[in-house]
C-alpha cells in the first residue's frame, strides 16, 4: 500500500461509494474497485460492506481509514518541512530535448522516464510535481500549464541517402512519432516496427534505417534526410493540491 492507496481508500470511504470515489479521483471504476481489493488482500481483512446503496466500513474499515487520515496528514507535514527535490515523469524523447534545451537542470529533478502508454498507468502508483507528456490527459490534482512543440524530421545516417532503407518506427501504438510517421508513409511495407527506441537510433544510426525523429538528435552521426519539418505537440502538467 501506497500514499495514493491511502487517499484512494479515504475517499471511497469518505463518499460511501466507489463510483462517486472514481468520479471525485477522475480514475475508471474498475480501477479503484481493483486497488480496493489490493488494499483489503494486503491486510487479510474485509474493510468494506458492499451493496446497491455503496459500501459500508466494517470496523477494521473504521480503523484503516483513521490510519489513512492520520498518515497523509504527516505526509504533508512531512513535505512542507523538507527540501526535496522535484519530480518529473516523462518519456525518453522529451526528458532528453527537454535537457538538451536546458528547460531544466537535471540535478534540480527526481526523473522517471516511461513509455508513453505507460505515463498515466505510473500517475494511478504515485504522484508527480511535474509531468511532460505527448498525450493529453485528464487527472484530479494536475493542470496543464504549457503546450509546446518538440521540432521532428526524418533522419539518416550519415553516409546514407536513405531512399531504400526501411522506415523504422515505434511499436508503441501512443508514440506520436509513430502516428505521423504512418500518415506520412504510404508504403506500409516499407516500415520496420521497434520496441525500442534506443534500437531505432542505432539502426539509423548505423545506416540501416531511417526514422521520423526529433531534430535536435542531428549531430555528425545523423542527418536530416530531407527538408522537411514537423512540430510534435507535448503537454506540460504541474500537480497541484
């Protein structure tokens, strides 16, 4: 169990439903149903009467929710008495730009870096003060502050023309570099699907493919293939209590 657990279980607790819990949280019934479950398999314990009506604490129930209020509580004491530093969750692509554009320091952050369709499946574990992301989404606690364009071309390596090289592209089906790339490329049979993206920069690397990448990768080791430019749009949220 976990500080967002906490607040999951004090909210259904506090609104006697888990609908109105999920609503209240902004996450999908299923997954407050399936963290309640965790929570009471943790504790060997049935926490909640369950009805048409919503549910009801059992006294075990009362206790862990007495625990839970008293817990976040000094969380946040905790918090607003510590120097700590602020964390980031993004993926590769942006944490990456976003550095080598020096839009912050790396040693003023606590950085996680996931996949793009694993951003708000990580932000349901735990909370983040800031997260930068290519996909919009709609949580309780974080707004957007800033929509920013990440500039993008296809690249090759650097004795390549690349005319005949396959076109590699992420597998994750939420990449945006993916989407374009496909609405970009008629010739389905052309492109080389990657689950990796370190893979796809070696591959072009290398000179044996071309991809749809961000242009400040351009060094003496790729190069753009053509004129071609692209803006990929990406969001910034900011949590706020």
């Amino acid at each position: 169990m976990n500080f967002n657990d906490l607040n999951i279980y004090k909210t259904i607790y506090e609104t006697k439903s888990i609908n109105k819990a999920a609503k209240e949280l902004g996450y999908a019934q299923s997954n407050l149903t399936a963290r309640l479950k965790a929570i009471e398999h943790e504790l060997n314990s049935t926490l909640f009467v369950r009805s048409n009506q919503g549910v009801a604490p059992t006294d075990n129930g009362d206790k862990v929710y007495r625990f839970a209020v008293k817990a976040l509580r000094n969380w946040q004491k905790l918090q607003d008495t510590l120097v700590i530093r602020k964390t980031i969750l993004s993926s590769e692509l942006l944490v990456n730009f976003l550095i080598a554009k020096k839009k912050f320091f790396i040693t003023d952050y606590a950085v996680t870096i996931k996949k793009s369709n694993q951003l708000e499946s990580e932000l349901m574990q735990r909370y983040y003060d800031v997260v930068v992301t290519f996909n919009q989404f709609d949580l309780p606690n974080y707004r957007l502050k800033q929509t920013a364009n990440l500039p993008a071309c296809f690249l090759k390596g650097k004795q390549e023309d690349g005319s005949t090289c396959p076109i590699a592209i992420n597998s994750d089906l939420t990449c945006p570099f993916r989407k374009l790339t496909l609405k970009l490329c008629p010739d389905k049979a052309r492109l080389l699907e990657i689950d990796s993206l370190e893979t796809i920069m070696q591959l072009v690397k290398r000179g044996e493919a071309v991809a749809l990448l961000p242009q400040y990768l351009i060094d003496n080791d790729y190069q753009k293939v053509n004129d071609h430019n692209f803006n990929i749009p990406y969001y910034c949220y900011q949590y706020q209590i």
